[in-house]
C-alpha cells in the first residue's frame, strides 16, 4: 500500500466517497448496538432492566476504551506513513471483527469482540485528518460537515440493522456490517490515494501515539486546548444520551424496538441533512464562533427538552431542537484544524479522539448509573430522565468554556481563523 502522488482534482471525489463510506461504517460499529444490547443482555444473562441497563454502560465503555487507546496511535502512524495504509488496515481488521462478533453467543465474547471492534474502529481519527489535507482551510467547516452526516446516515443504518435484522436473527446485523465493511475495503484499495505528501509527514512521535502524551500536544495550542475541554463535556453528555435513550424510553413511555429505531432514525436523518447539507450555508453566515456557540446551547436545550418530557412525542421536539445544535461539530473541527500545522492533523485528530473516548467511557457509566439508580426503590424520588439533566448541566458547563475561549482568543477577528496555525504562545 504505498503512497501515491499528492490529491489531485480528479482524485478528490472518489476518495471523499471513501471516507464518507468509512465514517458510516464507524458509526455503525457503536449504533448497531444501541436497539438489541439491552434485549440481548437480558437475554444472555437473565438480568432485568436495571442490570441490563448497568451492563450496557460497561460494554460501551469497553468499546471507547479501545478506541481511546488507539486512536492517538493510528493518528500518529497516520502523520508518519500516510493515511492511505492506516485507514485500510483498520478498516480490514473492523470487517474481521464484525464477523467475530456475529459468531459470538455468550457475554464475555461480546464483550471481547467489543474490545477487538473499538482497536480496529478508531478510523474518525485518520478520516478527520485525510480530510483536513484535502480541504482549503476556509471550505473545511463543510467538508466537516461530511463527519456529521455519516454520522446521522449511520445513526440510521445501525439502528435498523440492529433492530429489523436482529429480529430475525441477533447475530444477522453484525454479517451485514462485516460484508459492508470489507466491501469498502476493497473499493478503498483500489480507488483511494494518499492525501499526505512524503514533504508534508512528521518523524514518529511516540510521545504522542498515546493518550497521556495526545493530551498534552494539545497544549501547544491554548485555543485547541480550551475547545478539546469543551468538547469533552459535551460528549459525556451525548454518550450518556445514547446509553440510555432505549431504556429511558421503554420506561417512560412504552417504546418498543421498532418505536426506538424509527427515533434514531429521525435522528439520522436530521443530522444528515443539517451537517451534511444545512452547515455549509448555515456556518458560513453565522462564523464559526457563533455557529458553535449557538450549536453548544441549543444542545443544552435539547437535553433539558428530553429530560421533561411528559409524553413521548415531545422527545421528538427534543431531537428537533438537538440536530440543530450537531452546527457545533463541524465549526469546532474547522477552527481546530485551522489552528495546527498540516504535519500535526493526524495527531490532533487523535487527541480529539481520545477525549472524545474517554467521555464515552465516562457518559455511559454515568448515564446508566443515574437511569438505573433513580427509576429503583432507592431513589428518593423517582426522576427517570436523570441522565438527561446530568447532560444539560454538563454541556453547559462546556458552553461556558467555549464562550470564554472565543471572548479571550477572539477567535472571530484574530489570525487563529485564518489559514495560519495559531500562535502556541499563552
């Protein structure tokens, strides 16, 4: 797999096609789950819903362990080789792991296979980075928007699999994804090129091709720093969203599977069509600053709205305010890659990853715990939506953060949103 010439106009479309495809797939690793784990569980272990609902924050935090484990690794690998043979080798190893795990059929090889998928999974890190190469700086808030949108399109695919073909067989979703999975593997050999120049890559850093030292990079860039903390926050309030978005609803209002999934795809949807589409008009006009701010509260909103609901049809209220508020991602990933030299995107992306993966070590387990200690008998008082206030609070924290770096960096009339690397002086 050695690197081929530089981008070139032609060249762009099928690759973007590639990483398109490849964000989908990586979302579906996490979402296949989301409609069958708490049934499965059940099923497995003979728990009811406040065990199962303690399981489930553990088998995603197995997930995101590996993925906060790797992710800093593939991203330097990524700076070092090119991001041609690190996506494709990652990508091979998910369809194999797919393929595990449809043959698993007990608790711990689930939890094993979880494992395996989340180490072969962390390809956001590389795609992010393949993307910011490819992309002028001041078209790269919608290129991001790319990531959202596979990530609503995934949000659909993954629930429907997992819950239409789980129906019929619970290990039938998993085929489906590995057949896919290892179908664009193949398409990716032979169409995509490499985006790093060999002028353009970085010695290995093994200080950084782990989390504690992903971490730290960060620091050579205050305003990378204080968006990465913000950033953190808000996804510990996501994850614990879509650990408990089955159960809370099941609880709450009767849900059934097929009530979940037509959710998450409404869900899907919205994100597709506001990050994919929507964010290249919408950020444009507002700035990137203003766009991720107003994205951050609207998020808060959303959170408070599931939180309340006294009927279920004002979850979807919730969902509607919620899409709006994904204008975040694409705005911080822009201001973020604007912000570092073209020979660090890989590692960047990492660290964001990795933060992104200890939140869902940390949004899970909290989210669960919350859920399932406030619908029991030892609860004071009974507030299913616990983990969904916990998630208002907590990004509103993160808003406060990201409000004070944009008033203290000036993000809006400074050179950091411009092309050129932000100052690393503090």
């Amino acid at each position: 797999m050695a690197a081929t010439s530089p981008q070139t106009p032609a060249s762009r479309k099928p690759a973007l096609g590639f990483i398109f495809i490849t964000l989908i797939l990586d979302v579906l690793g996490f979402s296949l789950l989301i409609p069958v784990a708490p049934s499965l569980i059940k099923h497995v272990t003979g728990e009811g819903i406040e065990g199962a609902a303690q399981l489930v924050g553990f088998l995603s935090a197995t997930y995101a362990v590996m993925q906060l484990l790797f992710s800093p690794l593939l991203g330097v690998l990524s700076d070092r080789f090119g991001r041609r043979p690190v996506l494709l080798s990652a990508m091979f190893g998910s369809g194999i792991d797919y393929f595990v795990l449809a043959i698993s059929g007990s608790l711990w090889m689930l939890f094993v296979t979880r494992a395996l998928n989340g180490l072969t999974g962390a390809t956001i890190t590389v795609a992010s980075a393949y993307i910011a190469d490819i992309t002028p700086p001041e078209k790269r808030a919608g290129a991001f928007g790319l990531i959202g949108a596979a990530f609503g399109i995934g949000f659909v695919l993954g629930p429907l699999m997992g819950g239409f073909l789980g129906s019929i067989d619970i290990h039938l979703p998993f085929y489906a994804a590995g057949t896919l999975t290892l179908l664009n593997w193949l398409f990716g050999y032979f169409v995509l090129p490499e985006s790093l120049p060999p002028d353009k890559r970085a010695p290995m850093r093994y200080g950084r091709a782990n989390p504690i030292g992903a971490f730290a990079g960060l620091g050579k860039y205050p305003l990378v720093a204080g968006l990465a903390a913000a950033y953190f926050l808000f996804n510990i309030a996501q994850y614990a969203l879509h650990s408990t978005w089955v159960l809370y609803n099941e609880y709450r209002f009767g849900w059934t599977t097929r009530d979940t999934g037509i959710s998450l795809a409404v869900v899907g949807i919205g994100a597709a069509i506001v990050q994919g589409g929507l964010a290249r008009k919408i950020i444009p006009a507002l700035g990137e600053p203003a766009s991720l701010l107003i994205g951050l509260l609207l998020g808060v909103v959303a959170y408070a709205t599931y939180g309340f609901a006294p009927y279920g049809w004002v979850m979807y209220v919730g969902i509607a305010i919620g899409t709006f508020g994904g204008l975040s991602q694409p705005a911080s990933q822009a201001m973020i890659s604007k912000a570092v030299a073209a020979n660090e995107q890989g590692a960047t992306q990492g660290a964001l990853a990795a933060i992104a993966n200890v939140a869902n070590i940390i949004g899970p387990l909290a989210g669960t715990a919350l859920f399932s200690y406030y619908i029991s008998d030892r609860a004071p008082i009974k507030v299913p939506g616990a983990a969904f206030y916990f998630g208002a609070a907590v990004s509103a924290v993160g808003w406060l953060i990201a409000f004070r770096t944009m008033k203290r960096w000036k993000i809006a009339r400074s050179p950091q949103n411009s092309a050129q690397p932000e100052s690393q002086s503090t």
